[in-house]
C-alpha cells in the first residue's frame, strides 16, 4: 500500500466523522459534498476511475442538491403548518 492510498483512506475516515459530527443539517449537506469529493480522490488513488467519476455526479453534486431540496421543502411545510396555527388562534 502506497503512501498515497494511506492519505486517501486516512481523508475518507476524517471527512465520514465531520459529516457525523455536523451538527446543523446545511453544515452536514455541505460537508457531505466534501466528503464526496474523498470518496472521489479514492476512486482514483486505487485506479478505479469510472467509479470516481460516477462518484463525483452522485455524491459531490446530485445527492446534495436533493437533500437541499428536501431540506426547503421542509422549511416550507413548517413555515404553512406555523400560519395555519396562528390563524386558527
């Protein structure tokens, strides 16, 4: 095992543990992104390059965009649940 491969695991352990350890869904979405991009750099670092470029549509741009979109669309559904209180008051 290469120097390099022990680096590319060693991001893909630290990057997996912030995305945990976020504490705010917007942080965890973006650092999920990031994470995405170590996945990547593995792919890569253990020659694996169509996998790592399927990894970078998947889980750098696609699977945070859906999240983000399903985190506005919760926002929204709180906010229309929130007025519908106040007017029933």
């Amino acid at each position: 095992m290469t120097v390099l491969q022990i680096v590319a695991l060693a991001a893909v352990a630290i990057g997996a543990t912030a995305v945990v350890a976020a504490g705010d869904a917007l942080r965890q979405v973006l650092v999920l992104g990031i994470y995405g991009m170590t996945l990547t750099m593995l792919f890569f670092v253990f020659q694996d390059p169509d996998v790592g470029l399927s990894e970078i549509v998947v889980s750098t741009v696609g699977l945070p965009f859906m999240v983000l979109l399903a985190l506005r669309k919760v926002g929204e559904h709180e906010a229309e649940r929130a007025r519908e209180k106040e007017e029933q008051e």
